[in-house]
C-alpha cells in the first residue's frame, strides 16, 4: 500500500515486486502507478478513488 509521495516509492522494481509478494496486491492510495503496466507485472492494482478497471483484476 502506498500513502506517501516520496518520490522513492514512484518507480519500484514491478517484477521484482511481484516475485516476492505472496500477495499480489497493489494499494494506490496517491494514484501514481500506471494500472495496466502494474497488471502487465502480475500484480493486481486498485487505486484509492479511482474506477476499478476489469483488465487489472
């Protein structure tokens, strides 16, 4: 889950990220990320506020 806009968070490692999480969940709560590469990734994305789109389920 990310709540800060430290911008050290902006750019992680996704794939790397989504070999290590047991649990491929992605909370945005700045709306940074791009959903779609997030999914692209394996993960599962959901930004706070935002709509949830079908093609990152």
């Amino acid at each position: 889950m990310l709540v800060t806009e430290w911008k050290t968070y902006w750019n992680p490692d996704w794939h790397r990220l989504g070999s290590l999480l047991n649990a491929k969940l992605v909370l945005d709560g700045r709306n940074i990320y791009d959903p779609e590469f997030v999914a692209s990734c394996g993960l599962m994305y959901r930004g706070i506020g935002r709509r949830a789109d079908p093609k990152t389920l």
